[in-house]
C-alpha cells in the first residue's frame, strides 16, 4: 500500500493526491444516489493521468466531433474542445449519472460497441472525426472488435482512432492488441507510451473503406 501510494504521488503530485481523494470521496455519493458500478468510483480523472494523456491527444487535433465508447463517467470526453462531443456506455446507471455531471455539454446515451442503431440514431448525419476506445478493449478478443470497429468507421465517416494498446506481459487483462493489428485500421500516426506505463496510446488516421 505504501509503495502504490509513492508512485501515485510521483504521478499525481501532492495537490493532485488529496482532489484525488475528494473526487473519490463525492463519487461515492453519487455512486449511492445512480446505483452505478463501483469501479467508476475508483478511478476519477483527477486519480489516473492517462485520462489527461487522451483529452491531450485528442485536444491537439483539428476536430469538430467525437465519439467515446465505453465513456463510463464521461470525465474524458466533457474535456474535449469540440462542437459535436458524443459518449456512450451500456451501463444505464452511469450514463444516468454521467448526464448529471457533464449534460449540458455531452450528448450521452446508453450504447454497446455493437449497438449500432442506437449510435446511428444518436449521431444522426453528424460525421465522426474521432472514435476514442479507452480502457476496455482489452476485455476483447481483437477478432471481435476489428468488423465493428470497421463497421462504425465506414457508417459515421470516421478520421481517425484513438486507441490503447496493453502492453505484454502486464498482469489483469486478458488481450493486448499489438500495432500490426491496430494497422488493419488505417496508419498509425501517434504511438505514445502513458505514464503509468500499461498501455501505449495509438492514434490512428483511418483508411479509406
């Protein structure tokens, strides 16, 4: 416990340690009010750098909308500086309260990867310049992501991926999706090792389908 709460400092800073704790601390209210899962309360933006990492990248494009699937909170996507910002999960109960954070400025709705027409029917004729999957494509074997992923590229016009990649041998996920995968998708123009050093972030500009 000791050394986890160290390298959380390294990364974090002091003043980023304790609105760490505070964020945790009104996630747990909330978490009793939306009867969400409680792994969303563990992990706030202000307590994992990788989400500041993915608001940079996509932040650093020329983009006027985006799309987030699996958005949990919507932490991430509430800080993208974009006209048309668009997020989904499958939990009913964290969009919920997702919408109650970061409605005025997110258009959230319940979705799963494969929920094609309830993403169709949310985005209308709006194309997609970013799709952003983060810290769950992991749980995935890349044969069952790569003809969805392909799917929704071709169906909202999308630019680009952006992508984590875990890296071999780190412990808990069951898949890591090597660049020579992510390559089916389109040229990988960003690949940028995050600071807590289990994933790689692959930007991706798409191919033409």
């Amino acid at each position: 416990m000791e050394i986890s709460i160290f390298l959380k400092l390294r990364q974090i800073g002091l003043f980023g340690f304790v609105r760490c704790i505070a964020s945790k601390i009104h996630l747990y209210f909330l978490q009793k009010k939306y009867k969400f899962n409680k792994w969303h309360m563990t992990a706030p933006y202000s307590c994992r750098p990788y989400k500041q990492e993915v608001v940079n990248i996509v932040n650093s494009l020329n983009i006027c909308a985006s799309l987030e699937i699996g958005c949990g909170l919507g932490e991430i996507s509430s800080r993208f500086q974009c006209d048309h910002k668009f997020a989904c999960d499958q939990e009913e109960s964290v969009i919920s309260a997702a919408t109650f954070l970061f409605g005025e400025s997110v258009n959230f709705f319940t979705a799963s990867m494969d929920d094609f027409l309830a993403i169709k029917d949310n985005i209308r004729d709006i194309n997609i310049d970013i799709l952003i999957l983060i810290n769950w494509t992991h749980d995935f074997s890349f044969s069952w992501l790569e003809p969805r992923i392909l799917k929704l590229v071709k169906e909202h016009n999308i630019r680009f991926i952006l992508i984590d990649g875990i890296k071999t041998g780190i412990l808990g996920y069951l898949h890591t999706h090597s660049p020579e995968l992510l390559n089916h998708f389109g040229k990988i123009i960003l690949s940028k090792e995050s600071i807590d050093s289990a994933r790689t972030f692959y930007l991706i500009e798409c191919s033409s389908i």
